[in-house]
C-alpha cells in the first residue's frame, strides 16, 4: 500500500510541475529566432577604449552584434580575443556594440568595468544594461550570449557561451 501511495504522490508532483510549466511559460528553448522586427532602441555607453559615453540606436543603419557580457564571467574573459579580432575583420560591414548586465552603480564600478574592457582590449562601443532591459528586450537570459540583428530590426541569430572566429562568421553570415 505505501509503493502505491508513493508513486501516486510522485504522480502528482509531476502534474502539478508540468502544469505550473505549462502556465509561466518556461519552455526549452529550441534555438528558434523570433522574426519579428524589435523596434529601435537606443542603449547607454560609457567611457572606455573604443567607446564614448553617450548613447548609441540599435540597430541603426546596417546589421548589429549586440553582445552580452558580465566583468565576473569568465567565459565572456576568454572569448574577448576572438570577438576582437572578429570585430577587426568585420568593422566595415558590422556594427558592434557590448553590454554588461552587471548591476554598474552599484556592486560594480564604472571604473572597474572599463579597467576590465581594457584590459581585454576592447575597442568598440561598451554600454551598460544593469536593469537588463535590453537583455529582456532580446530575450537573452545568460552570459556571454551574441545576438546579430540586421538594418531592419530583426533578429537574425543567436549564440550563448564561448565564441570563436568560426561560430561568429557562422552567426553573422545570413546580415552580410
């Protein structure tokens, strides 16, 4: 009697968690690229080599990588090298800009992530996106994470985790 209580209980937990699921909208993602246009927006930028402070419109006139990045992420650290020498070769054809979705103001300097930027030798527009707005905007919810968007405001492609040249020719392809 107590085995058929136990998998009726387990039964039930699993009910209640697919439907509470089902209802919040958590899904797997399943790399799809919403198409939909995402109308102009403009971002904050800050100080730092290669960048103003200021604001910059995104997408603006012609395609975008926005990149996502966090000064405690040590992946978005190692995969700095490839996004810079990418940005070098592609500069002409591809606006770039970062943004770090670190709280800036408040456990994290401005100083502290323009050293980073620095120090990683970035030299392309740095912006800041403390309250994620654009990352929400985006749908992006980790890490580093790339999202290509061309001159008409959609969406074109994604990438989260490591970058190298190779994946980020791949990302870009269908822009240029």
């Amino acid at each position: 009697m107590n085995r058929r209580r136990l998998l009726a209980g387990l039964a039930g937990v699993g009910v209640v968690g697919g439907g509470w699921a089902a209802s919040s909208g958590w899904a797997a993602d399943d790399g799809a690229i919403d198409d939909t246009p995402t109308a102009e927006f403009t971002v904050e930028t800050i100080d730092a080599p290669g960048s103003s402070a200021g604001t910059l419109t995104v997408p603006g006139n012609r395609p975008m990588l926005v990149d996502f990045v966090s000064v405690g992420c040590e992946v978005c650290s190692d995969s700095m090298p490839a996004l810079t020498e990418f940005q070098e070769t592609r500069r002409e054809s591809l606006r770039f800009v970062s943004l770090s979705t670190d709280p800036v103001g408040f456990s994290v300097e401005q100083s502290s992530l323009r050293e980073w930027w620095a120090d990683h030798d970035g030299a392309w527009p740095l912006g800041v996106d403390s309250q994620l707005s654009v990352a929400n905007r985006l749908d992006v919810s980790s890490v580093p994470t790339a999202v290509v968007i061309d001159s008409e405001g959609q969406i074109r492609g994604r990438t989260s985790g490591r970058k190298s040249i190779e994946k980020l020719d791949s990302l870009v392809e269908p822009v240029l």
